[in-house]
C-alpha cells in the first residue's frame, strides 16, 4: 500500500509535471472507483492544474478552482506516458480506474491511475474542498509537519489505552502512516508493536516521535528524483524488518519474526523490539509490554 513517503514522491513528481499544463480529457474508466458526481469529471476538462499536494495518503490534484483528490488503497498507483494511445479506454476489467489525458501539440502525455488485483479499493474525488471528501477530514496531524512537535504528539498519546502499533496506523491520530512504515517507525524505536500506548515512558516517548521522523523523512529523501515506475521498488529496498520474514535483522542479526492477523501481518525483531522474546500468536501479545 503506497504510504506517506510514496504518496508524497508522487505529488512532487506530478507537480514538477503539471505545473501550468491543461486538461483535455478525463476518462473515468472504473466507475466504481469514482465517489463523487458533482462536479462531474468534465468540469476538470479545458482547466489547468495549479499545484499538487498531500493530505496523509490522499493525493490531492488542484485543477482550476476545483480538486482531484485519490486515495491509492492497497494497490493503486499513478503511471505517467509521453505517449497515451490514443484510442479512448473502455470500462473492463484490468487496472486501469482513471485516464487524464494533457492538452498539447502532441496530446499525447498524461497519466493513468491503475489498481492491481482483485479487490478495488480505489476512490477518486472531484470537490471544491479536499475537506469534502470524508477521509481528508478526518485526518489527524501530518508527522511531516512543521507544527508537529514532540508536546503535540505526547498529547496525542493522552490517555490512549491501544497497542502502539494500532495508534501509528490511525488516519485520526496521525496521517500517511500504514502497516509497513509502523514496522520500520517501531524497529527504530526499539519497540514491542503491542506495548500499549498509554504506558509507554517520557523516554520511549521521545524515542518514538525521533523514529517517526526520522524513518519517513529518509524514506522520503531516498525515493527524491526517482521516477514513478521505480518508486516501489525503492521502498522495499528501504524497509529493514516490514515483508523480511526469516531473513537477518539489519541491526543484530536475529530473524525477523512476524505475526498474521485476518486482513494483514506485522514483522519485528525480537531482538531489538521485545527483549528477545517472540510474539508467537495474538493471544501470547498482551503478556509482551
């Protein structure tokens, strides 16, 4: 699933270019992805785009004075070409959900918006506000942010009683975080995933707020210049527990272990993260604090 630090690699990609060019045709393929139909996706066509951002995971697209707001899921992405057929795209049942075709003397360039497998997840929105589209709006603070401070985020651990892991990866509490930059986000800070929140000290505290930045930020930093096709690519290569099940910890060398639940696994280090102790089950989690 693209996180923050590939979302964010896209906006800027896409705004370096975007920048001053216009819309000449949107072809909403995968009507199932598009959740809004005022305004319609026409009223994107002869305006130009004038500046791309992020809001968590959320790529948001401002064209003229409305927005183009896209939330990848688990398998979205954003594929850029010099050079779109120029046959318009059929509803069907391939990746592609969304076509934006440039205006131009070769009218050609573009770019698609395409989810893999067979679960679609994907949700596109036209607004005139990003806060329009509910998941923006609930977003809690950007780890990103200038105003994110360490009083901001030990305030956001008030009081909250859930395992760690589940907090990192809570759009409300912070956005652009998933499964995979927790693991990395954790392993950093020495962590167990199940510690709970609410218990953890002003130094593990600490800890955690350098890890989160710390983590995203590089990640960020790694995938800067990089073009979109390589941009997956580069993540995994950048991940030192999240998907390396069995294989060495980077740090000390023990196994990574994992956990499985019904929808997703999370991979630690024992080593590092629960004082050598393995998280065998999820009834065996509560007894590693």
């Amino acid at each position: 699933m693209p996180e923050l630090p590939e979302v964010e690699s896209l906006a800027r990609f896409l705004a370096d270019h975007l920048a001053g060019r216009a819309v000449d045709r949107v072809y909403p393929v995968a009507v199932h992805a598009l959740k809004t139909y005022d305004p319609p996706v026409t009223a994107l066509e002869g305006e130009s785009f004038e500046g791309v951002t992020r809001h968590g995971k959320f790529l948001d697209l401002q064209v003229g004075t409305l927005h183009l707001v896209v939330h990848l899921a688990r398998a979205g992405w954003v594929r850029w070409s010099e050079k779109l057929p120029a046959v318009p795209p059929r509803p069907g049942k391939g990746p592609l959900a969304l076509r934006v075709r440039l205006a131009g003397q070769d009218g050609g360039e573009g770019f698609d918006v395409t989810e893999a497998g067979s679960q679609k997840h994907l949700a596109v929105y036209v607004v005139r506000d990003p806060r329009e589209v509910p998941g923006v709006a609930r977003l809690g603070p950007d780890p990103l942010a200038a105003d994110f401070t360490p009083a901001a985020f030990r305030a956001l651990l008030e009081g909250e009683r859930r395992q760690i892991k589940g907090v990192l990866r809570d759009q409300s509490v912070l956005a652009g975080i998933g499964n995979a930059y927790s693991d990395e986000i954790l392993h950093a800070a020495r962590m167990s995933p199940f510690k709970l929140a609410a218990k953890l000290s002003e130094e593990e505290v600490t800890r955690l707020y350098a890890a989160i930045g710390s983590t995203l930020q590089e990640a960020v930093e790694r995938s800067r210049g990089l073009p979109l096709k390589d941009l997956k690519a580069e993540k995994k290569s950048g991940l030192r527990v999240h998907g390396r099940k069995g294989q060495p910890c980077p740090v000390c060398g023990d196994t990574v272990r994992e956990v499985s639940f019904s929808d997703s696994a999370l991979q630690y280090c024992p080593t590092c993260q629960t004082g050598g102790k393995p998280l065998a089950d999820r009834r065996l989690s509560r007894l590693l604090k």
